[in-house]
C-alpha cells in the first residue's frame, strides 16, 4: 500500500495546474491571437513549464521518502 504526504498531494495537484496552463498557452499562442495577449500568455508559458516540472518531482521525491 502506499502512503501519501499533505505536500506530495499539494504539488501534484500545483503540477496539474501548471501543466494545464502550459497546453492552454500553446495552445492560445498558436491560434494567432490569444486573448490576453502574446506577452503574457508567453509568460505564462515559460513559467508554467518550469514549475510543472518542479512541482512533481517534490510530489514524487515526497511520496518515495514516506514509502521507503
């Protein structure tokens, strides 16, 4: 059975979030006109993919520090 942490389940729910954020800017960027507009929707962009990745690797390195 395996045991979960508060935060592992905190970040992997922030990394769903940032990744969804993620493939919605691609998305808008690639549509020609996003609706707030190219700069911050590329912001959004470039800060969600870093956090997505970070975010889960906190979430899994949690969850494999309670499962050892």
């Amino acid at each position: 059975m395996f045991n979960y942490t508060p935060l592992g389940s905190i970040c992997l729910l922030g990394a769903c979030i940032t990744a969804i954020a993620a493939v919605g800017s691609v998305f808008e960027l690639t549509s020609g006109t996003p609706e707030y507009g190219t700069t911050i929707t590329g912001t959004i962009l470039a800060l969600s993919i870093p956090l997505t990745v970070g975010l889960f690797y906190v979430a899994v390195r949690s969850t494999n520090k309670v499962n050892k």
